[in-house]
C-alpha cells in the first residue's frame, strides 16, 4: 500500500502510514497529529541520532496510569529519512495528514481495491498499529519493548495478541491474482522508501 500510494503522489498519505506503522500507533493518534508534535533528526541539526519522535496529545490510555501526553518512537533509518523528506518544511501549526480521516479511509480502500484485495478480506486502517507490532516482533523485538512501544500495561494483553496475529498471516487468505499484484507491487518498497521527493 505504501509503495502504491508513493507512486500515485500521496506523499503525505505514505508517511501518515509509515509513521503509524512503524511507531505501532493506533492511527487516529498519528490523523490528529500536527507538524508540532512531530520530532525529526533534522530539528535537532542532528546527524548522528536518527530516530524521530511523536508527541501523543490525548492518548487512549492516559486514563490506566500511561501518562497524559506519550510519544511514538520511529527508529528504522530509511522510515525517518522519508518522515523527514515528506514533513521536515511543514509549518507547525499544519496537520501531518492535511485531509479528513474519511479521505484517509477512502483513499486505504482505493489501495485495497487497485492491489486486488476482495471486499470480505479487506483490513481496516486500524490493522496498522497490529501490523507495526508484528512486524517489530518478526524483526526480532522483545515483547518488553514492543510493549512499551504500544504503551501498553499488561504483558498478558500483549502476548496474547501476539500470539493470535503471529501465527496468521492476512495473505494466505487472497487469490493468487491478489498475492501476485502485491508481491509485485511490494519489490518497489525499497525504492519508494528512497523517492520522498
């Protein structure tokens, strides 16, 4: 999906996704989210840190002990690089995503749709934030970091999701005419990670 919406020109839409994937946020976190609240290596003049952070304004666990305001840390350097591409001349007063969460939504379904996804199969945007864990735990992350990556209290919620997600795989349950668009689609992952600009 990032690949495609890269080579359709939704810049912004891209890196809305990667950010809530690879920061395991719930989505509407990173929607609200403004140029303000997002810290990138460039902000800092900084070359040798590469993480960037977002500041979590009103999170959904603030009320179980998490903290009124939480943040999201990206790490992979190639993710930040193309965060820092897309966003780094923002304003700060602009949203991330300049558009409603229905034009996000609409826009995931037109992926969905062009990737050959059926109707029945289809994962919602909220998917990204399972997808994000599971992905950090198929790369080898502990499930202690994982968990505070979440901002999660229990271990028990955790692995137990973990456990689910891990052993089923979203794609298994395609056509092959779906299987193939996307495995297609997805060899031009690396190069879309490269081409913010």
């Amino acid at each position: 999906m990032f690949a495609t919406a890269v080579a359709k020109g939704w810049k912004r839409w891209a890196a809305t996704f990667l950010l809530g994937y690879e920061g395991i946020a719930r989505i509407g976190e990173v929607l609200q989210a403004f140029r303000r609240d997002l810290v990138l290596p460039s902000d800092l003049f900084d070359c040798e840190h590469t993480a960037a952070f977002l500041r979590v304004r009103k999170p959904k666990s603030r009320r179980r002990g998490k903290g009124r305001v939480q943040h999201l840390k990206i790490e992979r350097p190639e993710a930040v690089r193309f965060l820092d591409a897309v966003f780094c001349e923002l304003e700060a007063f602009l949203p991330l995503f300049p558009l409603s969460a229905g034009v996000f939504r609409a826009r995931w379904d037109k992926l969905l749709v062009f990737l050959g996804v059926p109707k029945a199969c289809r994962p919602t945007p909220a998917s990204i934030r399972g997808g994000g864990a599971i992905q950090a735990y198929r790369r080898g992350e502990s499930i202690q970091s994982i968990l505070w990556r979440m901002r999660l209290i229990s271990q028990t919620t955790l692995e137990s999701y973990l456990q689910e997600l891990a052993a089923e795989s979203f794609l298994l349950q395609l056509p092959d005419s779906a299987k193939s668009r996307i495995r297609f689609v997805a060899s031009f992952f690396p190069a879309a990670l490269q081409s913010p600009g």
